[in-house]
C-alpha cells in the first residue's frame, strides 16, 4: 500500500525487522507486557518504507487491532501522518497502548475518540524484609502428577490444559504446599527471549484465600527471579482488583496502565 512516498510491506516474521524492533523496545520507558507479547506473536506485521529505505513498522492484532507502532528516529516528524495514514487505509478501529509507550500515547491521544484503561502493569518491586512468611511452606517444581490439580484449580492462569502441561515441561511452575497439601502454585516465563524479564503469576485454592499465602508467592516468585538474575514483572486486568491487592501488598506498584484506544 501507497501513501505518498509511502509503501507498507507486509512480511512473515518478527525476525526480519529484529534491528527495529530492538530499536522500539529499548526505547520504551518500560519492559513489554507479556499479555501484549502473546498477541504480537501472532499478529500481521508491516514494514514502513519510502525510497526503499525502511523507516519503522506496525503490528496489527485480530480485529485490524494496532500493537506497535514505531518510526525511526530520523522521521520522527512523519509519525503522526504516517499513523493517521495507518488508520484511514487499514481501517484501524482500535489500539492497544502501555501508557509507557509515550510515542503511541502522544499519537493516539490527539485522534482517539475514547479511551480506557483495561489493565494494570507492576514494573517497579519494593522488598518488606520485616514481613513475616507464612510458616511450614515448601515450594518445589511441578511435576507430571501436579498437572490434574492445577487444572482443577485453574482460574483464567492458563488458557487451555496443554498449556499447563508446557509450563510443567519448562520446568516453569512452582507448587507451594503446607503439610503435603498444594495451596497454591506460582508461575514464570521469558518475556522475549534475549532479555531479563520474567513476567510472574500465582493462583491460590479457594479454601486457601485469604491468609497471605498469595502475597508470599508473589514475593517468592520475585526472589526467585532476582536470585538468577532475572527482572520479575507482571501486571492484571483492571477489573482485577483481587489480583491488584494481592500485588501490591507483596510490594509491587501499578505505576502504568495498558490503554485501549478507538479511532
């Protein structure tokens, strides 16, 4: 597609625009959100080009949805024509937004005609060494005989079996037990490959809740990311209030929002 000296390229991979994309990434303020990552791996990407010369790229989700929007440096002055351009031609309804993403949020912001915040991101994690741990709490990894219980007990963590099933295959969860009963799990996995953040989750059994075990799994979980010198992040829904709590008594603080925009 056309525009002016404009030509959007459709191509297969993330791999092919890695040197733009490292560029978009490590401009941020903050670390990607793995919610947002999941939907970028399957999105359709697009390369902007004029005179041949890449100059940026955009990813769109389902529904014609953007996800990333980045312009090099260097024709900065054409970002906002250039999505303008985006929207109209690709009949972009709607945008996906980390309030950290400050280019996008400047963008957005003069064409929405509403927005919302739809989730919470946890990039900044103050330890509480004068919290007392729960006491008689071992922690191991999953293993296959866990696979049933978590199921049983899943609550929108995973979103299908098979997935729980990888996670115990990665050697990515942690079952946290009192007596030789599972009260609940933790989980971690790689945002992007190459970088140090691990995006952190936990789920507490019903009759459990309640009691702090969910806060000392999140603190867990933090540690033990920080031991192997990982970045431990993680974020929630807005409506999520549980999950909110629970995140910031353990020591988190929601400094930024993901933002949904509609053109």
């Amino acid at each position: 597609m056309e525009i002016g000296q404009l030509v959007y390229e459709e191509i297969g991979t993330l791999n092919e625009i890695d040197d733009l994309r490292n560029q978009y990434l490590d401009g941020l303020l903050e670390a990607q959100e793995l919610y947002l990552e999941l939907l970028v791996r399957k999105a359709k990407i697009f390369v902007i080009k004029t005179a041949d010369k890449r100059i940026g790229y955009f990813l769109l989700g389902d529904d014609a949805t953007l996800l990333e929007y980045y312009v090099t440096p260097e024709n900065i002055n054409q970002v906002d024509t250039v999505l303008r351009a985006i929207i109209q031609e690709l009949s972009v309804k709607t945008a996906l937004c980390k309030s950290f993403d400050l280019t996008l949020l400047s963008c957005c912001v003069g064409i929405q005609k509403t927005v919302k915040a739809i989730g919470i991101h946890f990039r900044e994690y103050r330890e509480k060494p004068d919290h007392i741990n729960p006491e008689n709490i071992t922690v191991r990894l999953a293993i296959n005989g866990d696979e049933r219980h978590i199921i049983e007990i899943n609550e929108e963590i995973f979103e299908h079996d098979e997935e729980v099933r990888e996670y115990i295959r990665k050697k990515q969860i942690l079952i946290f037990e009192k007596e030789k009963e599972i009260i609940g799990f933790g989980i971690f996995t790689r945002v992007i490959e190459g970088r140090p953040e691990y995006d952190i989750g936990m789920l507490v059994d019903k009759k459990y809740r309640r009691r702090g075990y969910g806060e000392h799994i999140i603190r867990y979980l933090a540690d033990y990311c920080k031991q192997r010198e990982w970045r431990p992040i993680c974020g929630c829904a807005i409506e999520n209030e549980g999950s909110r709590r629970c995140l910031e008594k353990a020591g988190y603080i929601g400094r930024y929002r993901l933002l949904k925009f509609e053109f």
